[in-house]
C-alpha cells in the first residue's frame, strides 16, 4: 500500500471513531467542561505510562513543549465547546456544526502561510456552512448550540494547522502526550472554580460507574488511537483535507444518534437539505483530492 494511500486509510478510520464522540458524550451524564477535564485525565495517564514502556528517547525544547502544552488548550476548549453544543441541542446538531471547520480551515489555513485564499476550498467550505446556516435559520430551538458548535469547529480549524506544522519536527506519541497534559492543565483551574461554587451540586462532579466506562472508551479509542492515526495521516495530507474529511464525522454520528436515540424525531426537513449539502461537499473534494493526486502520479 503506498503511503498516500495508508494516510488515507488512517483518516477515514480516524473520522469513524471520532463519529462514535457524539454518541458517546450524549451518554456521560457529565456536563461538557467536566466531561473532557476526565476524558483528558484519563488520556494523559495512558499516553504517559506508554511513554514509561516505550522509554522514549526524543527530547525536544521548552519552546516546543510549551507549543504543544497550548495546542492542548485549544483542543480542549474545542472539546468543551463540542459537548458543551450536544448538551444545548443534541449530538446531530453538534456533529454537523462541527463540518464547518473545513471553512474556518480554507481561510485560515492559508493565512498562516502567508498563500492566498484558493477560491476552490473556500467554496467547498460554503456548502457546508449554507447546511448550517439552514438548519439555524428553521430550527431556532438549537441556535444556542448552534453558536457554541460553530466556536468549536474554529478552535477545531484552529489546532489542526498548528498540528500539521509540528508534525513535521515533532513525533506523533510526543504530541499527543504533551497537548493531552496540556489541555488536563488548562481545564484544571475551571474545574477548581466550578466545584468550589456552592450552588453547584457535588454529586454532579463525580463520574458514575457508566460515565467511567463511557469516558475510558472515549479516552482510549476515540483520543488516543484515533489522533494517532489522524496525526499519522497528517504527515501526507493537508489540513484542509483532513477537515473536510471530517465532514465525514456527522454522517457516521448522526447514523448513531438515529439509531440509538431516536434523534430523528427532533430534526425538521431543513435539517436532511443540511446534511445532504455536506456531504456534497466531502464528496467533491474526495474527488478533488483522488484527481490531483493521480496528476501528480502521472507527471512523475
């Protein structure tokens, strides 16, 4: 298999087990900023006691440390923000918010680089966000969730660029490990400040038996292999790609959260136009991307 397409591989399992998160943060009982101070707990203690069997031998600067201890807190912020759009209106709504990182990509992306904005990207993005912007506009019970999912598809946008920069100088275990303890550190002090309130019930705070369950899932199987994968992929692809694939997330999600909470039942005909104008969208750059890569094949 060649490398390009491992990448590709890697990816789409990547984005089918990020489509399980939806799902299974709509099962923790937990709300979103507790929800992932724990899933980034428990993913900081794995990847860690990796690194004690493993006895990793990179060694890296403060300054890159310090790089990726803040990556991790805007990847938590996009965590908290995603559970915080499931809890306000559900995981279907949250998941296809989630698509318009692939806009907030196509604009940013080439910011960072100092490249101008390719029309191409930034209209594939469009469709993604006229989903949205649909289902905003007829289902006005979600709109809260709605913004709150929209700031976490830019914090989403937002670390993948960083991310697909310091894959190249930095390997993959160590990224992870230090932007998970990044992220547990930064959430520390809101967790401190939401328990001491005393209008705040304790018994919220705690993780039921189910929770534990749920968020060792989420913690091993949905972060710390799906990002080693994602991470992996990122070494042979684009940011850009990597978001628009991800719109892939909502479709296998939203499937998920049909079969095992009825959501259908909540969602109105603007919400399938939505949905079905993302996934127009991940198939035209699927399309894009399979094209450009047999070119570049062909002229070599």
């Amino acid at each position: 298999m060649s490398t390009f397409k491992k990448a590709i591989l890697q990816l789409h399992i990547f984005v089918f087990l990020a489509g399980l998160t939806g799902p299974l943060g709509y099962l923790i009982q937990l709300n979103g900023l507790l929800l992932v101070f724990y899933r980034m707990l428990i993913t900081t203690l794995v990847l860690w006691g990796i690194n004690l069997i493993r006895k990793s031998k990179h060694h890296y600067s403060a300054k890159t440390k310090m790089q990726l201890f803040g990556t991790g807190a805007i990847i938590a912020l996009h965590w908290v923000c995603f559970y915080g759009s499931i809890k306000l209106a559900n995981v279907s709504i949250a998941l296809v918010c989630f698509s318009s990182t692939s806009l907030f990509s196509s604009v940013l992306e080439p910011l960072s680089k100092k490249h101008k904005i390719n029309l191409q990207d930034l209209l594939i993005g469009l469709l993604s966000l006229i989903g949205i912007l649909l289902i905003f506009h007829f289902d006005s019970k979600f709109r809260v969730g709605i913004i709150v999912g929209l700031f976490s598809a830019l914090f989403a946008a937002v670390f993948s660029i960083i991310n697909k920069r310091i894959t190249n100088f930095v390997d993959v275990n160590t990224i992870q490990t230090y932007e998970m303890t990044g992220g547990f550190l930064f959430l520390i002090p809101f967790v401190l400040v939401m328990s001491s309130m005393n209008h705040f019930n304790p018994i919220l705070i705690t993780p039921t038996k189910m929770d534990w369950l749920w968020l060792s899932i989420l913690a091993v199987g949905c972060t710390v292999l799906s990002n080693h994968l994602m991470l992996s992929a990122l070494k042979h692809i684009s940011a850009f790609t990597l978001n628009v694939t991800l719109n892939l997330e909502p479709v296998y999600g939203i499937i998920l959260a049909f079969i095992l909470f009825k959501e259908q039942k909540q969602l109105g005909g603007s919400f399938y136009i939505g949905i079905t104008l993302i996934t127009l969208s991940v198939m035209i750059q699927m399309f894009r991307i399979i094209k450009q890569h047999q070119l570049k094949n062909t002229s070599q």
